[in-house]
C-alpha cells in the first residue's frame, strides 16, 4: 500500500510538470480548455492523477477549474501582470542581496551561463529562455528553496515573455539585459550585497509593466 502511494503521487507530479512546462512555454496558450480524456490518453494515464495535477496547477494560477466544465488554461488580465512584476521587484532584489552575502561557484556559473546564452541567441524563444534562466539562476544562487519555488512561479506567470516580444525588435535593448544581467553578476562575485540588491532592483524597473504592456482592458 505505501509504494502504490509513492506510485500515484509520483504520476501526479510528472503530470504536474509536463503540463506546467507546456503552459510556461506556450505550447498549451491562455483560454485552452484541458479536455482531460484527451490528456489522460495521451499522457498514458488515468483521469485520478490528471485531476489531482489539475488541481495542483490551479493552486499555481495556472488553470481555473470551472464546475462543470473542466480546467481553463488562466489568461492573465493586466492587473494580474502588474502584480507578478511587483512580486518580481520584491523578490529578485533580495535574493540578489542574499547571493552575494553567500556567493556559491554553482550560482556564479549558472548565471554566467545563461548570460553567454544570451548574448549568443538568435531568436526571441531563445532569448527570453535564456533571460529567465539568468533570473531563476540568480534567485538559486541565495540557496533557500521556498524562494526558488516562488521564482519558478512567478516565471511561468510572469509577463516577462510579453515584454522581451515587444522590446527585442529593439537590439540595444536586448544587449543591455545581458550588459545589466552581467554588472548584477559581477557585483554579487564580489560579495557587494548593496550593490547586487540596487542593480537588480533598477534591472526590473526598467522595463516596469504597465508600460510595457499598454493600456489596460476594461
């Protein structure tokens, strides 16, 4: 009885995160209707781990489960956006602060990492995926786990990718992330929390989301 319980619960997490990771990438786009007898065919499972995932995801935001009617794939309305960016500026600051009062060769190479992706990408998918791996790995890098799993969240839900779509027609731009992302690195290998924190802080401000978004819907 204990194993089929790991079992089961170890089918609802996979399940969580395949759907997680086609939601973040927009394979699965805002307003999808999960029909759960398609997905538990083609995931290979029963509809039992397909809801307990579904409900795991609605606890993330990620989907609205309607009586009746199944699990939506959430669309975010502006309001929604602007406070993920809020969230952003409360957490990323501090945790650059914490990264650089701790600083671990593992943080230091994942940031590095993904800001030589960066600079190498080509495309808008690649450069905002390596955009938010330089995000994620720079929250990793105050090594406390509630802080990663905060992060992972904001960033599936975040209006990060609808900001990089519109700002990276502009190649100035996207050269002063990585600029910015590397000035962030640097202070936090020299173990300059203030500066680390200040960096991060002014990074997000300068791309804040109403602006970037438009005008809001009404």
């Amino acid at each position: 009885m204990p194993n089929s319980r790991v079992v089961a619960s170890s089918m609802v997490e996979q399940t969580c995160d395949i759907l997680r990771e086609r939601i973040r990438t927009g394979e699965i786009p805002p307003g999808t209707r999960l029909r759960q007898e398609v997905l538990a065919e083609e995931l290979g499972i029963s509809r039992t781990p397909l809801r307990e995932a579904m409900r795991l995801l609605a606890a993330d935001g990620l989907v609205e489960l309607e009586p009746n009617r199944g699990a939506i794939v959430t669309a975010l309305r502006h309001d929604d956006q602007v406070a993920f960016w809020e969230a952003r500026l409360a957490l990323e600051p501090a945790a650059a602060r914490l990264a650089a009062e701790r600083p671990s060769a593992s943080g230091v190479e994942a940031m590095r990492s993904a800001i030589a992706e960066q600079r190498a990408a080509r495309a808008d998918d690649e450069g905002f995926a390596a955009n938010r791996a330089f995000h994620l790995a720079l929250v990793a890098a105050a090594g406390n786990p509630h802080l990663d799993r905060f992060a992972e969240t904001l960033w599936i839900r975040t209006v990060g990718q609808s900001i990089y779509a519109a700002q990276s027609s502009d190649a100035t731009v996207v050269a002063a992330y990585a600029d910015q992302h590397a000035a962030m690195l640097a202070a936090i290998e020299r173990g300059d929390a203030e500066l680390a924190e200040r960096l991060t802080r002014e990074h997000i401000l300068a791309s804040p989301v109403p602006e970037a978004l438009g005008t809001p819907q009404t």
